[in-house]
C-alpha cells in the first residue's frame, strides 16, 4: 500500500509543470496632468476671495509625471475672471501666484529659483523625470472695497505641459 | 492596544488613505510626446496616430488643436476635433495635416473642457502638447 502511494505522488509530482509567465511593460515618454486637489476660495473678508489657507481656502496642487528629463515644460496660468459668477458691477483685482509644493526628486530643488513669470503665466522647465507638485495662490478682490455679492464663484487655473 | 494592534492599525489607515489616493487621482495624458508622420492613403496629407487617456472623472471632452511656433492654429483633420471620453477611457485617433501645413506645424495639443456647472469654486483645465520635430 505504502509503495502505491509513493508511486502515485511521484507521478502527480511529474506531472506538475512551472510556468515562466513574462510580464512586459513599456514606459512611454509621456507626460501626464494630475490633478490633486481642485481648490477652493475662501471669502476672509466681503470683498476678497482667496485660495490661500490662512483665508480660509483650500489651494489648488496639480501633479506633473514626466518620464522623460529635460522635454517638458509646465505652464500654469491662474485665473483672470471667473468662469461664472453672479453680475459683477465694478472691476475685479486678480492675482496669482504658483510654487512648487513638492517634489520626488532632489534635483529639482532649483524648480522655484528657475520659474519664469509672466502675465498670470508661470513657467517651470522640467529637467528632472519624475512628479513634481505644484500649488497656486488666487485671489480675487472686488473693485472699490464692495463686497461680493451673494452666489456661486467659480474660476478655472490652467495647466500646461509641452514638450520641448 | 499593544503594538500588534496599533502597526495593524496604521497599516489599515495607510492601505484606506492609498485607496482614496488611487480612486479620486484625476489625470490627463497624451501620447506620444514627439508623434511623427506617415503618407496617408491621399496624396499630399500626411497622418500621425495619437493616443489619449482620460483619467479625469471630471471631464467627458478633449478638444484637440494643432498650432505653429507662435501658438498660431494650423488646419488638420481628425474625425472629432472635440473628442468625448468616458473615465478611464484610451481613444487612439489619426490626425490628418497637409504637407504644405506640416512643415508649420510644432504642436498637437488635448485640452481639457470643463463644463461650466461642473466647476465648483476652483477648476483645472489640463492641456498637454506633444511636438513634431
């Protein structure tokens, strides 16, 4: 009997066969847009809106994956009107400010010293692959100290990435 | 609690906080960043194939644009030039330029189109260029 079943596990034994599954992957050169947190504007005071948080706000952070160093630039423009509103009388005073809140590399420490600003534009060249994240500061106050009136604010930041 | 209980609990925090990261990551890419051009079956235009991922369940439309040097539009053609994408949806799509335009064209740019009642408070409009060399 014990000869039975030491021949029977040996031929199930036999018969087991590994496998070498391959698992392929391709990393493209790619850059990808993440959008972390969308941002909300805080209202300190009747006249103001702003993202900042010491406002009461929440700032907007994109994520930019590059997997190529030194082909991307990132281009984040901050708000200059609101994309809707209630009706607004006199004359809205935007600014903006972008920086870069994180980073997964520690070459791109020289990110926030290189930035080129222009307009409501702010430049990053991303010489480095990985993510870097960035944060904006908005604000919006209205003309002549008036305060807002009651509604809905809301305002789109854009953010860019092209290849060099 | 001793330390079993606390590690086991800060492995179940970090797994659930990794969790949410994944599920609400909101991204926008296209590829390939430097496309380059074939003949197409009519003479004189010439096609590229691009490829775009929606991974932003905040928008369901990409409009696509090609662009010179100074951001100028150049004339092409592709089936949609507003291109409407469930979330996590891949759209692979041919872009048709003539050969006269395409020694003016740089860019080909996906932007993203927010819908007005979608953005609350602050929106972000991703745009993502790749360029003909």
């Amino acid at each position: 009997m014990k000869n039975i079943l030491t021949a029977v596990t040996a031929t199930l034994a036999l018969n087991v066969m590994a496998t070498d599954v391959p698992v392929s992957g391709n990393v493209q050169m790619r850059c990808l847009i993440t959008t972390d947190i969308p941002g909300v504007y805080g209202n300190p005071l009747p006249q103001k809106l702003s993202t900042a948080t010491a406002d009461g706000g929440v700032l907007p952070v994109v994520r930019y994956d590059v997997t190529l160093a030194d082909s991307y630039k990132a281009k984040i423009t901050t708000p200059t009107s609101f994309s809707s509103s209630p009706a607004l009388i006199d004359t809205v005073t935007w600014t903006g400010s972008t920086s870069v809140a994180q980073t997964s590399d520690a070459g791109m420490s020289g990110y926030e010293a290189a930035k080129v600003t222009y307009d409501a534009t702010t430049e990053y060249d991303l010489t480095v692959a990985g993510s870097t994240w960035f944060s904006a500061t908005l604000s919006a106050t209205n003309g002549y100290d008036k305060a807002f009136p009651g509604g809905v604010y809301s305002a789109v930041l854009v953010a860019e990435c092209i290849a060099k | 609690m001793n330390n079993r209980g606390v590690t086991i609990l800060i492995c179940t925090a970090v797994f659930i906080a990794g969790l949410i990261l994944t599920v609400d990551a909101k991204a926008h890419e296209m590829t390939p960043t430097y496309p380059k051009f074939e003949s197409s079956f009519v003479s004189g235009v010439m096609k590229t194939k691009m490829r775009l991922f929606n991974r932003r369940n905040d928008v369901k439309y990409y409009e696509i644009g090609v662009f010179d040097s100074e951001w100028k539009p150049v004339p092409f053609v592709t089936s949609y030039k507003l291109l409407q994408m469930d979330y996590l949806e891949t759209v692979s799509f041919d872009l048709y330029i003539n050969t006269k335009d395409l020694s003016n064209s740089t860019y080909i740019c996906s932007k993203s189109k927010l819908i007005k009642s979608d953005v609350i408070s602050t929106g972000i409009a991703s745009r993502i260029c790749s360029k003909i060399k």
